[in-house]
C-alpha cells in the first residue's frame, strides 16, 4: 500500500511540513470516493478482491480528511492483520483495540459529522500533531487497556441487541426487560452522521459515499429527528412499552423538537401510561462542535418517570 500511493503520501508529507496554506490545499484537493469516480471504481474492486488488495477502504474513504493517508494505510493494515489471524477467539478483543485506536487519532471535533479543517494557526497546529502519530502505536497501548466491564456473573445475565428501538420493543425482542429508558434524539441532526465512520469501519464494506463528510448513503435514521414523525414514534414509544406492563423512564430536554410543537413527553405518555411524573434538571449539553464556537450550551433536562 505504501509503494501504491507514494507519490499522494510524498504530497501528504510536502503539506504537513510546509506551510498552513499548503495543507488547506491538499485537504481540498485530495481524493476519495465521495468525489472520485477513479476511487469509486478502486472501491468497487477492493471490495470483491479476496486477497490482500481488499484492505483499502480506510485508504479510499478517510484519508486526507478524518486521518492522513499515512494513518489510513496503518488502519486498512491492522484490519488486514486481524482478519488473517486464525485465532477467532481474539477477534473481538483486536477490532475493539483498533477501533479504539482510530477513534484516539481521528481528526474530528468528538464526533465524524466531519472532520477538522486548518481554518486558523491552531486547528493546522493540532493536524499537523494529530497526522503525526502512529495507529500502530496507538492499538498497542489500546490492547493493553480493553478490558471487560463488571464480574463475568453481571455479564451473563446481559444481552446486546443491535437495530431500531421502536423495532426492538414493537416485536418484543425485549419482552424480559424490567424497565425501558429510552434517550431519543431530540434535534433534527441525525445522529448517525455522528458515528459513520466507526460503523463503516467495522463493517468494511465499501458503502456508497457522499458529501463533505462521507457519509455512508445507507446510514441510519429515526423519526425522532424528523419533526413530521417525532409525535408518532414517540406515540409508538409509549404504546408499544405500557403493552409490555413495564415502567418507561424517558431523558428529554425541553429544548428538543416536540417541544416546537408545544408537546411534551408527559402529554404524550399520559396516554398510555396511569401515572407520569416530570423530574427537571439544569445541564450543560455538548455542542459537538458547533459553529457556535462554544463547547457547551445550557439546558433543562427532563426525566419523565411512566408508570402503569
């Protein structure tokens, strides 16, 4: 892989040791499947290659952006190097290391929406630091500190369950669960932008991609971001739940979208369930980044405790 892009990794080292107009132009410039047929058709070969030329997703999604092209060849080559190890028992433990190591160096502001840009003397400074690190590095320390969490006894008694919430309770996949809380999305982002990268990683799958953010064209979405359907699923939510007969604790802030709608969580619970009691708490809220140019924002944070 190396040896393939030389000549974008011999560019890459020319913008990270001049100057911060330099990156900002090889940032701009730089290709990958959200803007390159050329990379779209590599993408489509990697994806079928059964040998070693499969491991370049990283390379042709991420690279130039959430990392450098030097960082996305480490990560296509641990992934490679753990999909070759013949001891399955293991695999779990090594993508959770390298996930983990990824997330420590990815170039983005706590979440994947997108990825920092040089704007100013400190964002260059903090690529060009960023960029400058090993993943290598970084997924050994990170084997040495995944660890399980709890005793072994607490973690046979629990189960993960991976899809859509109102999916999950509306088919009873969780109908041996003592009590459901439920933390909706509360604004129109769609939080699935937030985390694509880390998904599409996982999966490496070679997904359609699209944007300035490469976003998978497959990803995620819930009517809870959608002011045209937030009232509905949180009526599913609700319905679905006190069928169950089981207590429901919902986390909404008063600033969320049922709110513009002059709802509430109470008002829409009160339908289904016998006692609804409203718990009020100020909190800070993280703006992930947000134009604003602040890291926090206040809030009303809202428990609401239904019980049949």
């Amino acid at each position: 892989m190396t040896q393939k892009y030389s000549t974008q990794l011999a560019s890459e080292h020319r913008a990270l040791t001049g100057t911060r107009l330099d990156l900002v132009e090889y940032m701009q410039r730089a290709a990958h499947v959200g803007n390159s047929a050329a990379h779209r058709r590599a993408a489509r070969a990697a994806a079928v290659a059964s040998t070693s030329e499969h491991y370049e997703l990283a390379s042709l999604y991420f690279s130039a952006g959430y990392l450098s092209l030097q960082q996305a060849i480490e990560v296509d080559s641990i992934r490679s190097a753990i999909d070759g190890d013949t001891q399955l028992n293991d695999r779990d433990w090594l993508l959770g290391a390298w996930i983990t190591a990824t997330s420590v160096l990815v170039n983005a502001p706590g979440h994947t929406a997108q990825f920092l840009r040089p704007n100013s003397a400190s964002a260059h400074a903090r690529i060009v630091r960023t960029w400058g690190r090993s993943v290598w590095d970084e997924f050994i320390i990170a084997l040495d500190s995944v660890a399980l969490v709890g005793t072994e006894k607490w973690r046979s008694n629990n189960s993960v369950f991976v899809g859509d919430a109102l999916d999950l309770i509306s088919t009873g996949q969780l109908r041996d669960v003592g009590t459901i809380y439920a933390d909706p999305p509360y604004t129109k982002d769609q939080y699935s932008r937030y985390y694509h990268v880390y998904e599409t990683l996982y999966r490496y799958d070679y997904p359609d991609s699209s944007g300035a953010g490469r976003n998978r064209s497959d990803r995620f979405t819930t009517g809870f971001s959608l002011k045209s359907a937030v009232v509905a699923s949180f009526h599913d939510l609700c319905r679905n739940v006190a069928r169950m007969r089981v207590p429901l604790v919902v986390s909404y802030p008063s600033s969320g979208l049922l709110t513009e709608l002059d709802l509430t969580v109470a008002d829409v619970a009160s339908q289904y369930f016998n006692d609804v009691e409203t718990l009020s708490f100020e909190a800070n809220h993280s703006t992930m980044g947000g134009s604003t140019g602040t890291s926090k924002k206040t809030a009303t944070e809202n428990l609401y405790v239904c019980t049949i």
